[in-house]
C-alpha cells in the first residue's frame, strides 16, 4: 500500500523566498529605528550642551552688565562724597551696603570698604628698607588681639626688611632663609594682602583672619580711625582693650571724631 497523503506540503520556491526577504526587511527596519534612535539621543546631546552654553553666555552678559552698573554707582558715590568733605566716615552713603541691582533673575549686592580704615601692612617698612618698629609693635598688637601668632610679625618683618637681619630663630629661620632666597618679592612693599600667602606661617585661614582689619597700600598710610575696625583701634592705641575700642567705636555711630586730638580726648571717656 502506498503511504497516506500528507496534509504538509512542500513550500513552493516562491513563498520560500518570500519568508526570506521578509525576515531581512524586519532586520533592515530594526537597523534603521537603532539608527533613528541614536541619531536622536545625539541630537539631544548636542541640543542640551548648545542650550547650556547659550545660558552660560547670557549668565555672563548679565553678570558683566550687572558689574559695569555697580561699578558706576560707586563712582557716583564716591564723586559725591568728595565733594562733600575730604573726610570718611561710617555715616555717610558710600559705607551703606550697595542695594541689590537686579537683571532677568540675577542680581548683585555689594559695599564698598575703606582700605585706610585697616592697617597697612606696609607702614612696617620705612622707604629706605629698614622695619619701623613703632608700626612692628602695633602689629604684634592686632595679631594678639586677633589670636593669632606673635611670630607671624618676625616674619612678615623679615619679608620686607631690606637687609639680611632674622627675626625669626632656630629652624625657622632656615627654612624662612630658603624661602626668601627663592623670592623675587623680598626687601619690597607687598602690592597686596594675597602676597601673605607667600610668607611663612601665614596659611589660608590666617590671611582671611587677617583681610578685614589690614591693606597693603602703597607707602606708610594713616589709619583712618572714623572707619578703622575696633581690633585695629585697639593695636593703635597702647593699653587700650578690645572692650574699650568697641566701645569707642560705637560713639562713632552718632559723633564721628573730629580729628586725633578728639579720638585722644575719648579715650578717656568713651560713653
């Protein structure tokens, strides 16, 4: 007997070709959506890295905007409070914190500070090179005040002193010899309060201790005690406390000082 028909038949050519291309086409499109896909996800790279560029570009364009109009409304200032008198105080517009200058989202605040209220770090140093030391002994007075080192004036001294004397001793003067040996800056005024940096003992937490109350101004500078802070008012003036120089500050509030002579005279009398 011959064996049944089978219900399966053979493929015909045509439909086997058919299931072939069928399979490459769902290969071919798989391939293009990963192509899509990938151009897309570069795409929005691209797109958020020109959008935050722009927003950095605008950011700056305000910030510079921002900064020319503070810079502006402090020369106003200042021009104005020349001509009202050659003396500074505490009182006047120039030492009131700027109000905030406002652009699309960004403001700026600030206050303009006077360098001659602090002590200038280059009154140790007569022109001809050699440490004052009147001026030396009212900077280990502030250093005490501040609680800080007493060292720390040895070797700002030894910075500036024009000479090859040490102030400092044993092993650190030889390492502070080193460092002034490698220096371009030493036996010279310091251009700004940064340069501490450079000098031995004065770390990044000592020089921020330190910005408020001194400067580096060029040549020897009065302080100017209607603006001076009450630690500098106290390394000023022998004997007088902390305490007592806060005090004397707070007459300033009502009654600047008419000149040395009245600071002297309040001296004594405070309240």
């Amino acid at each position: 007997m011959s064996p049944p028909p089978s219900d399966r038949r053979p493929k015909s050519p045509d439909r086997a070709g058919w299931d072939r291309q069928s399979g490459a086409a769902v290969i071919t499109v798989m391939l293009l959506v990963a192509i899509v896909a990938a151009s897309a996800s570069s795409l929005l790279v691209s797109m958020d890295a020109w959008i935050e560029h722009t927003e950095l570009a605008r950011d700056k364009a305000q910030a510079t905007e921002l900064g020319r109009n503070a810079i502006t409304y402090a020369r106003l200032l200042l021009a104005t409070d020349a001509r009202n008198g050659a003396s500074d105080t505490l009182l006047e517009d120039w030492a009131r914190e700027l109000p905030p200058l406002r652009h699309e989202g960004a403001e700026i605040k600030g206050r303009i500070a006077d360098l001659q209220g602090r002590f200038n770090l280059n009154n140790l140093r007569h022109a001809s090179g050699v440490i004052d030391e009147q001026a030396y002994d009212a900077y280990l007075r502030l250093l005490t005040v501040l609680g800080l080192s007493p060292e720390l004036a040895d070797t700002l001294a030894d910075w500036l002193d024009a000479d090859d004397s040490r102030r400092a001793h044993g092993a650190e003067a030889a390492d502070y010899a080193e460092t002034r040996q490698n220096s371009n800056g030493i036996g010279r005024p310091l251009t700004n309060t940064g340069e501490l940096a450079r000098i031995r003992g004065y770390t990044p937490a000592i020089v921020a201790r330190l910005q408020e109350h001194v400067s580096a101004l060029s040549g020897i500078q009065a302080v100017n005690i209607n603006t001076a802070t009450p630690e500098v008012l106290s390394a000023l003036q022998p004997g007088l406390s902390l305490s007592a120089a806060r005090a004397l500050a707070d007459t300033r509030r009502t009654l600047p000082f008419r000149d040395a002579a009245d600071f002297r005279t309040r001296l004594n009398d405070p309240s």
